[in-house]
C-alpha cells in the first residue's frame, strides 16, 4: 500500500510539474527564461517512459507520462508564441 501512494505522489507531481511555468509564461507573455533544450531533452525522455511503460504494459507510467507530454506539448507551444513576440 504505502508503495502504491509513493508511486501515485511521483507520478502526481510529474504530471503537473509544468503547471506552474505555464502560468508564468500566460502572466507575463515572456518565454525569455525557458530553455527550449531542456523542453526538448525532457520532451524526449517522457516519450521513451512512454514507449517503456507500453512495453511492460504499465498503465500508471503510460498514463503519468502522457499527461507529462500534454503539459509539455502546451510549454512548448508557448514558448514558441511567446519567442517570437520577444
């Protein structure tokens, strides 16, 4: 059990850990502080949990790590509006 909510806390966090950059990039229309090398490395890291998660046919690494790729998919489309408006 306590295994089962250190899993599900990890993987709560991952997911939302954009979240907040998000808001920063909306708030301020500026995408100056975002590395999009860092976007990116992480953008393929998340893929490959996914492609992983398939593979052991892992619904929580699949799910966690899909709701990763949206949150980074919408970082990323901000940081592309917001660069060029920069």
């Amino acid at each position: 059990m306590i295994w089962t909510i250190i899993g599900f806390s990890a993987a709560t966090l991952t997911m939302f850990a954009f979240i907040p950059q998000i808001i920063k990039i909306i708030k301020t229309k500026s995408a100056k502080d975002v590395s999009l090398i860092t976007l990116l490395q992480l953008f393929l890291g998340v893929s490959l949990w996914i492609v992983y998660g398939i593979h052991l046919k892992d619904s929580i690494i699949i799910i966690a790590n899909s709701v990763t790729i949206l949150t980074l998919i919408i970082l990323l489309c901000l940081y592309c509006n917001y660069r060029k408006k920069a």
